[in-house]
C-alpha cells in the first residue's frame, strides 16, 4: 500500500466500500448546514462542474508545457537501439561496447508532481513508442530480487492490455512460478515479437505503425535517489550483458542534479551506460503558468482573495514547490466557499447567475442584505430607495443582476489594467511591485495599490525610462487592450495610439532643435567682450534652473500620469465593489489550518486550554490559572511547564494532588491528609505516562526520581 | 607450419594455433590451464580459481578455450543468478541444454545443495559424459559469498560430493584470502592472471583493425590513442571503445585527401587536442558516446554541450534552503560553537583556550558529523530572519531532504525520537544555495560559514 506521505509513521487504510455514492452524501453534507433551504444542492453541482472545469484546464496547462519535454524523449528512444539495428555488420558498431541507452531526467525537486509527469510520459511512449514499459520505486526494490519480479510483473502484464485480452492462455502463467532472471524475461521477449511478426496482416499494419519492428523494453526509475547502489549496480551490469538480446532503454527520474548518478554509480558501472540529459520545466514557471490561466482570466467565475492567494504562494514557495499541492490547495478553497457561503449559488457563468438571481428564496435575499458590502452600498443610496432595498425582494433581485453585471466588467477591466501595469512594473529597476505579475496582483487585491509607497516610487522610476523603452511599453500595451474582452477600451487604445504617433514626430523635430541649440552656441563663440560674456553666462545659467521640459519630458510625464489614472479608475481592489463575497473567497485561517498544519501547536491548544476542543463550558478558564475540572493531564501538562529541565516527581506529584483535591472537596481541610490518596496517585501515574507517550518527558537517569522535560520554554 | 607455442598430445596442433591466435598475450596462462585440465577423459583438478583486475581477459580465456576445444562446459554468471536457487537451477538448465540438445524438460525446481548433487548426479549420468570432464564457470564468483554459506565450500569440493568427472573454476578480481571461509574449506588451485602491459595492449588493440585501413595505419592511431589515455585508463574494454569512437577523427584528413597515411605528424596533430577533449568528456561520462559521435560528425565544439557535472545548481524551497544550511552549519560546527555563532549575546570567550587542538585540523577533511534534530531546528530559528512556524510542513521538508539524498539519517530509521542527521553535501553545493538566498540570509551564516573555513 503506498501513502502520498513524505513523512514516516503509521497509516490507515480502509478497505475501499465497493460503489460509494460519493456525489449524493456529499451533496447532503452542504445542505446539513441550514436544514438545505440554501439551494444546498445546485451550490454543489455549481461547485462539481467548476472543479472539473478547473481540472481540465490544469491538466491541459501541464500537457502542454511537457510537450517539449516528452518529444525529445520520444526522438531519443527512437534512436536509441535503430543505429544497431541498421548496421550491425558494420566495423565500427561491431567493435563498439554496447552501451544501454539512459535519459537522465531531471524534474526538480518537487517529487509530488513527478506521478503526474510520469503518467503521461508512459502514456505517450505507449502510443508511440512500445507496449513495453515499466515503472519501478525504490521502496519497491530493495533488493534486485524485488526488482527483478516488480519488472517482469509488470512487463508481463502489459502484453495483457496491448493485446485486448485476446489470448490470455498465453499470458496466464503463473507468476510465482516463473524464474525471476534475466533469461525468462529474454524467452518472453523473443516470443511476443515473434508472435506480432507472426500475426494477421492487417493487424501488423496498425502495430507497426505506431510502434517499431522490435520496440524496446523501456524501465523507468521514478526516483533515482532512493535507490541503493547495490541494486542499480547489479541491474546494470546484469542487463548490459544482454543488451544484444533485450534492448532496453533506462529512464532516470531524478529530482536534484544529475551528480547523482555518478555518485551511485562507479565509472565501472556508469561506463556501460550512455546517458543523456534532458530537462523538464522549471516549477516556478509552472505555477506562473497557472496563475496565469487560471486566475488571471475571466474564464472561471471563483476568485480567491489576496491573504488566501497569498497562503497558496507561501506554501509553495517556502515549503514544497509542488504544482499538485497547490492546485489541490486550490480544490479545497472552492469546496470550502461553496460549502460556507450560501449565496455562492450565485457563483457562475454571468448568464445562468442572472437567472438564478429571480428564483432565490426569500432566506437567501435576507442573506444578501445581511452581506457588508451590499449594507455597504444601500447606506450609499437615497432614503426611499435604501426602503424599497430592504423590503421587496424583487426590486433587490433587479439591483442585484445589475451590481452582478458590474462586478463581472470590473473583473474584466481588471485583468487587463493589471496586465498593462505589469508591463511597467517589470521593466523598472530593482522592481518595487515585484518581478511577477503574481505579486502585483496581490498588492492590487490587498489595498488601493496607488496609495502605497512602493507603487508612488515605481512611477517616479518610470518617470525616468528611456524612449525606446517607453514605445515598446506602449505597442504591448496596445496590444493587451485590443486583445481584451473589456468593452471600455476603445478610448484607450486610441489614446495609447495617440501617444504613439507623438513619440514618432518628436523624433521629427529631434532634429531641429539640435540646429537650434547649435546656432546658440556660435552666438556665443562671437561675444569676445568680457562683460558681454559674463551675462549671457549668466542668462544661459538662469534658463537652464528654471528650464522648461522638453517635449519628451511632457509626453513621458502625461504617459504617466494616463497609465496613473487608469489604474486609479480600474484596479480598485476587490473588497471595496459590493457582492464581492459571492465570488471571492476569502477565509485564509480555514485555508492556512488545514494546509500548514502545526502539530505541536494544536497539541499545545489542547492541553493547555482544553475549552477549544471540549467546548465544556465548565472549562472556559479566564487565563493561566490552573482550572481544577479540567482532564488530568491537561493539569498535569501545566504544572510541568512551569519546572526547569529536571522535573521532581514528588513535587509533581504533590501540586497535582492539590489542584485535583481542591477541586473535589474545595472547603476540606486538606493538611489533614499528608498521605495523597492511592486514586489520585494512579491518576497521576496515568497522567505522567501519557504525557512521557507524547513526548513531552522522558525519565531521566541523572537524579532519581526525576523525569527530563524535553521542550523548552514555559507557559 | 609455425610450431605452436601451446602444446598438448589431447588435441591436434591446428586447433592450438587457431586458439593461441585468439588469445594473445595469454599464452603462459592457457599453456597453464591446458596442462591442469589434462585429457578430456582424465579427472582434474577440483576446483580452481582464477583472479586478476577488470579485463584482464579471465572470462574471455575461459570461454575462448572451452568453446575452441569443445569441452563440455555450463558458464554462469554470478552476479546475473543472485540467488543460490537461481544459481543452482540455471546450473543445471544449461547442462540438460548442452548435452541433448533434443528434449527441454521441464524445469525442476532446486532448493538446496543436496537436491542440486542428487540432479546433478542424474543429468550427468543420463549424458554419454562419463568419460570426459565437465567444466563448471562461475563468473563474479564473489557474490557467492554473500549467498548461503555452504555453497562456496560445497562448489570446492563438488567432484568429491558428486563422484563425477567434473572440475569447477571460480573467475573474480579479488584475492582467494578474502573468500576462505573461517570454518575452513577445500583449497582450490590459484591462478593469477596479470594485468596487461602497454605493450600487450597495444598488440591486442591494433589486432581488430577495421578492414578498410591497414594494419600500420591502425597501429600507429592505436599508439597515440595509448599515448593519451594509458595514464588515466588501463581497461581494454575501454579503451577499445574509445579507440572505435575517436577513429573517424583520426582518419578525416585521409578521407579528406589532405595527408596520406604515413603522414603520422600531420595526423597526430589533429587527433590528439581531440583526444584530449575525450577525456575530460566522453571517459568521464560526462556526455554520452553518441552525442559525442553526434558532436564530431557536425564539427561542433564539446563546449557547447553541458557535460552532468555542469548541472549542479538545485533549485529548493525557501525554508528547505535554510534546512541545508543550518544541517551544514550544525554538521562541521563544534556544538560548543553554537553559543558563540547564534547568540546575540554569548559573553566573551578566552581566544587562547577556545580551540581545542585537535579541533584546529580542518572540519572538512573529518566530513560530516551527526547532530540532533533538536540542534538542527535551534540553528535554523536562529538563521531565519523571521519567525519560524513549526508546522509539519517543516518537518515533512527534513523527511524530504533525506530522500533526495541531501541528508542521511544516522543510525536506524525507525527511531522515532530523537532521530540523528549527517549533511552530505559538499561545501560549494552549500556556497551556491547560500549565494541564491544572499538577500535575506543573515550575517550570522556568514560569519559561522566564514569561521568555518579558514580555521
């Protein structure tokens, strides 16, 4: 059984119920919330074909950027064993060691998305390549035994699925039975190529054309580093002695640097192996992908907040790398904003929300007005009709299509402002609103990005950028606007086009005022009269302090100031446009609880003050104070903070027997009873032993009768 | 008729030159063997073993010699049949091949050494063997001791166990001390095979030269290819491929019609800056031999090609960096360091008595030393500047530096508390990460990292 766990430790699984209907309990679990007067379940089919929407589309991004990737390794494998098999008689390939042919795949180090690339990977050289592959992990193979059997497993079965069941006699050999060895698995090989020569014509056609006349048997080492050596070693000498029979070709999968293998591997070893190197996409500029196509267009109605956005990037970028984990990160905010926000049914293509807008029951209206942005925007307006909002339902239904129709422009106008803004912003030195169009998206969700520091220092830089720089920024400009689905836009592309053609004539006239300033300095190689010289000095000097700009200096200024104001008219955040709830999610605490995970901490909370989790009121405690009704090892968790490194047990003991006595007969006269009561004892005992299982102590052999506190830091 | 070298009254004088012409260079060695082996008929001895370094010609001997005086013969590779049943199995596979060709049985299974004499026993017996002796090879004969540990002494002592004509060699490039069993065993008879002079290599290389050229024109590449890599490499097999990789190079101003084939000055100065190239390149495996060949037929610089070694740089997460760092630090730092490098105030410490003296040697040429994960987290709150969370995120990343093989875990896996961390990553690899996260690694890396070096 195998976990998508990195860590070590003991996992559960539960024998898979043969069909579970998955889709009808969760649907009932959106609607358990509010007895299902939410419109709980076409929230949920709302929330389904979103998600599947969202899946194809990353599924599609990540195809796409390992093309590339997956041609050249299909081009290799294609070559790998035809210069043999052209030309055996020949000298020089005689003569020549046969090397297995090797591709060192290196995919970085977020071993999370490597199944994926994986999958396809074996998918493509299925089509293309060979029916023969194998996908061999370490933790499979810890000896060549295991490896040995895991291949040829694997290799066996695969002429099952090629060959559409037709004849399973063949195949169904028992596997223990077979000797796992490098001979059987030649005998095998031999048989099945003999057998598709052998077959009907017909069908010899559609094999051969798409995969060779004697395809090689490809095994993939999805994580080279966590093989042994000894393993490898043994596996590569063993089939280089039967490369001439069995041609096979190694894939490496490594996620660090190709160093590895030769520290894997001696120059005995690796020189039987003739590797190549190719290299998959970077994870950084995958996920930009993503953002970019994902968030960054008005395809998908969901947006996410900035702190929620912000959550995501951090994770990925500080903990992980990993694509699938952010993606999946992704999932969970849609499940949770359609699970916790009744009004998300309205969270769709602007068309079907339109329509759904007029069949909303009366609940969920008053959930609308209960909304602070829309509360917002009803203080804004006139007395009668701040009425009328409150009251009718049908008149709110009107003014909401409309706000929902704004909402979706502004999302519009948005993508490309921000996009045109980006174009500046990256270009500028030392980049004050970041590098990535990702982070200026988050400064924009954040707050008014024209009211921030960094954004007034990046216009006084592009205040400063040269012409030629200056018109390319204007022509992709240009070019985003044309492009983009924003109604309002004609006005600024032919401003952008105005300011375009200035620039062309200022070129123009460049070169007259040259003559000009020319002409004024033979004016003044002419005054040799000293005191004529002195005042146009000083005249010259007088001009040149309150010098006018030049025609450039304008232009560039209003260029500026043109790009200033369509940010302050477009890129308004998020939070400030009314019904922005129904669509952005927001509640980054959920996010952040579930994704980065914070053990110690939570186990802290638990012990510490147990109200969070019991939720009985008895032990609601008002601060540090030890509450006495609380589980005996919640008291005896606190008393331990606050000793030093070595913990007396008596002493333990006696301040628990304290706190738990005063508890029970809180008007007793306690001195009476020197001796602790043999429950109380027990009880501690118990105590100490589940906190010594926690980890928070262990005994401690340098003094007797004291345990060793193993965290540090007190209450 | 030239008189061979080899001589035995078993078999004609013909097939001797014919196999003396086969393996030059290993004359005194066969002559050797041929006289242990006796006639066909004659027992010989039980056992024997054969050593010398990587090719060597142990294993090419062996075969040339069984297979040209047709001997009846099983040849087993070690390595390739792990396991003793495998082993033993296969054993008795090629013998039912090898001597009726006719019938495959069905295989029998072979658990254990007594089933494998018992079946060996009947096969044998079934054959018109009996008068003639049969040779067991087993090459890579050192996995044979990490097998169960009564094979390698039963295979010594097989003639006797059997009471069967038959003789079994053990080929391996280590010493018969490293295999003798300390319960004792059968002494095989030893036999040392010799690593090859230049001069043999020379004679065996120029041996295979491609039909088109001559003798002397392959001679002479094979002499400067010699020149070149004899240094660095003394395996035939090696060198043979070199010699086949690099040859069209070497034959291009022939082809080319701007020298003939005596012009060996002219030919030298072109071939050997190219071998040179080799070296550093295609030897090392730094780039495959087919792009190499890739390479010389579209005249294009090695350069341009980045060899393994040049994509050193791994890109990691922010937090994972940091891990590295202070696993670094944590493994070549004295722990009574610490204090000194990561406390803002660490008091003063007395210069003179600091230092122990053997602590004065390099850190770097003891290699890395274990450290607790509870050291490894206080560096790490210490190097990174804002606080650190302890998510299980963090942990998770240590878990995943192990399996990238970046840290090692220390003792047994399954410890759970308390577990132990080494840093195997070399100092430069540490300086490149270091560099990439120079904005906000803080000066106390540095400082620990600079402390580090120059002591």
């Amino acid at each position: 059984m195998s976990t998508c766990s990195v860590s070590k430790g003991c996992f559960v699984f539960k024998p898979s119920p043969k069909k579970r209907r998955v889709s009808q309990k969760t649907a009932n679990y959106f609607g358990e919330r509010k007895n299902g007067s939410d419109d709980a379940e076409l929230r949920f089919a709302t929330c389904q074909s979103l998600w599947n929407q969202i899946k194809s589309e990353t599924e599609q991004i990540q195809e796409d950027l390992n093309k590339q990737l997956l041609d050249n390794l299909v081009s290799f494998l294609r070559q790998s064993h035809s210069e043999f098999r052209e030309r055996t008689a020949e000298w020089n390939c005689r003569m020549k060691t046969r090397e297995i042919p090797t591709a060192a795949l290196i995919l970085g180090v977020n071993v999370t998305d490597h199944d994926l690339t994986f999958r396809s990977l074996s998918e493509v050289l299925q089509n293309n390549i060979t029916p023969y592959i194998a996908l061999l992990e370490a933790k499979d193979c810890p000896g060549i035994k295991n490896l040995m059997q895991k291949l040829m497993g694997q290799l066996m079965n695969c002429y099952v699925d090629v060959d559409s069941l037709e004849d399973e006699d063949y195949v169904q050999v028992s596997q223990s039975r077979i000797r796992c060895s490098m001979t059987s698995l030649i005998n095998w090989y031999e048989s099945v190529t003999k057998k598709k020569d052998s077959e009907t014509p017909s069908k010899k056609q559609t094999t051969s054309s798409r995969h060779l006349q004697s395809p090689p048997v490809v095994v993939i080492f999805k994580d080279m580093e966590s093989f042994t050596t000894k393993v490898l070693q043994d596996f590569v000498v063993i089939s280089s002695q039967h490369i001439r029979e069995l041609p096979l070709v190694l894939i490496f999968g490594i996620a660090t640097s190709p160093m590895i293998i030769h520290s894997l591997l001696p120059h005995s070893v690796s020189s039987l192996l003739c590797i190549e190197l190719f290299q998959s996409l970077s994870c950084k500029e995958h996920l930009s992908t993503i953002i970019d196509k994902l968030l960054l267009t008005t395809q998908l109605p969901f947006k996410l907040g900035e702190k929620v956005l912000q959550v995501l990037i951090n994770i990925f970028l500080y903990h992980d790398f990993s694509v699938q984990n952010f993606i999946k990160g992704f999932q969970l905010c849609v499940v949770e904003h359609f699970y916790s926000q009744p009004l998300s049914v309205l969270c769709c293509q602007l068309a079907d929300a339109k329509k759904r807008v007029n069949s909303l029951s009366h609940d969920q209206c008053e959930n609308i007005r209960r909304l602070p942005s829309f509360r917002r925007y009803v203080e804004r307006q006139v007395s009668e009709k701040q009425i009328t909002l409150l009251t009718e339902d049908n008149f709110l239904k009107e003014t909401v299509q409309k706000l929902l129709e704004d909402l979706h422009v502004y999302h519009e106008n948005y993508v490309s402002v921000l996009r045109c803004l980006h174009v500046f912003t990256s270009s500028l030195p030392k980049y004050p609103l970041g590098k990535q169009i990702r982070e200026l998206h988050c400064a924009c969700l954040e707050n008014r990005v024209w009211e921030t520091e960094e954004y007034e220092s990046s216009l006084q830089l592009a205040r400063m950028l040269n012409k030629s720089d200056l018109v390319t920024m204007l022509q992709q400009c240009v070019e985003i606007f044309v492009s983009s689905s924003g109604k309002e836009f004609d006005k600024t592309v032919e401003k952008l086009k105005e300011f375009l053609t200035q620039f062309q004539t200022l070129e123009a006239e460049a070169f007259q005022e040259h003559d000009v300033s020319v002409s004024s300095q033979k004016e003044l190689q002419k005054k040799t009269d000293l005191y004529h010289l002195q005042k146009t000095l000083l005249e010259l000097k007088e001009s040149r302090r309150s010098k006018k700009l030049t025609k450039f200096e304008m232009l560039r200024f209003e260029v500026v100031d043109y790009i200033d104001s369509l940010v302050r008219k477009y890129l308004v955040p998020a939070d400030h446009k009314t019904l922005h709830e129904i669509v952005y999610f927001n509640t980054a605490s959920v996010l952040r609880e579930h994704l980065n995970a914070a053990p110690r901490i939570a186990l802290h909370t638990a012990l510490n003050n147990p109200y969070c989790y019991l939720k009985n009121q008895a032990l609601k405690s008002d601060g540090g104070n030890i509450s006495n009704k609380a589980p005996d090892i919640c008291i005896a968790y606190k008393l331990h903070l606050e000793c030093g490194r070595l913990i007396n047990l008596v002493d333990w003991l006696e301040a628990f027997s304290t706190v738990v006595v005063s508890a029970e007969r809180p008007n007793a006269d306690v001195p009476s009873s020197d001796q602790v009561d043999d429950i109380i004892h027990a009880r501690f005992i118990r105590a100490v032993s589940e906190l010594e299982l926690l980890g928070f102590i262990k005994p401690s052999k340098q003094k007797t009768d004291h345990v060793a506190r193993l965290t540090w830091g007190g209450c | 008729m030239k008189m061979p070298n080899l001589e035995h009254p078993a078999y004609p004088a013909a097939t001797l030159l014919h196999l003396e012409s086969l393996v030059p260079c290993r004359e005194s060695q066969v002559s050797m063997l041929l006289s242990i082996f006796g006639e066909r008929q004659q027992f010989s001895f039980p056992s024997i073993f054969i050593y010398g370094h990587t090719s060597s010609g142990k294993t090419y001997v062996m075969q040339t010699l069984l297979n040209t005086l047709k001997l009846p013969h099983v040849f087993v590779n070690c390595v390739e049949y792990f396991t003793s049943r495998l082993l033993l199995e296969e054993i008795l596979i090629q013998l039912q091949s090898c001597c009726s060709e006719a019938e495959q049985t069905s295989h029998v299974p072979c658990d254990s050494f007594n089933d494998f004499v018992r079946l060996f026993k009947q096969a044998v017996g079934s054959q018109e063997l009996q008068d003639q002796t049969l040779y067991i090879v087993l090459d890579r004969a050192e996995q044979l001791r990490e097998m169960e540990a009564n094979i390698l002494p039963a295979f010594l002592r097989l003639q006797e166990l059997t009471d069967r004509n038959v003789t079994v060699v053990l080929l391996s490039e280590i010493v018969w001390e490293l295999f003798r069993p300390n319960t004792g065993c059968f002494e095989p008879f030893t036999l040392y095979f010799p690593d090859y002079s230049i001069g043999h290599l020379q004679k065996i290389l120029s041996q295979s030269h491609p039909p088109e050229y001559s003798a002397d024109f392959y001679a002479a590449y094979i002499n400067i290819l010699l020149g070149v890599f004899y240094m660095v490499c003394r395996d035939l097999k090696e060198l043979q491929h070199l010699a086949v990789l690099n040859f069209s190079k070497y034959c291009e101003p022939v082809v080319n019609g701007e020298a003939n084939e005596r012009d060996t000055r002219k030919l030298w100065k072109n071939i050997e800056p190219h071998l040179k190239k080799a070296m550093q390149t295609v030897y090392l495996r730094e780039i495959s031999s087919s792009q190499w060949e890739r390479l010389q037929r579209d005249d294009g610089e090695p350069g341009q090609l980045k060899g393994l070694s040049a994509h050193t740089h791994v890109e990691l997460p922010y937090y994972s960096k940091f891990l590295l760092i202070a696993a670094y630090l944590a493994s070549y730092n004295p722990v009574r360091t610490d204090k000194r490098f990561f406390l803002k105030h660490h008091g003063k410490i007395r210069k003179t008595n600091f230092m122990k003296k053997h602590e004065k040697t390099s850190n770097h040429l003891l290699g890395p030393k274990p450290f607790p994960l509870d050291r490894l987290l206080a560096i790490l709150y210490s190097i990174v500047d804002n606080r650190v969370a302890p998510t299980a995120n963090i942990f998770s990343q240590i878990t995943s530096l192990v399996t990238l093989q970046l840290l090692s875990v220390v003792g047994h896996n399954d410890q759970l508390d308390g577990p132990r961390y080494k840093c195997t990553v070399s100092l430069d690899f540490i300086r490149a990460i270091a560099r990439y996260e120079h904005g906000s690694a803080s000066v106390k890396t540095e400082r620990a990292q600079t402390a580090n070096e120059y002591r």
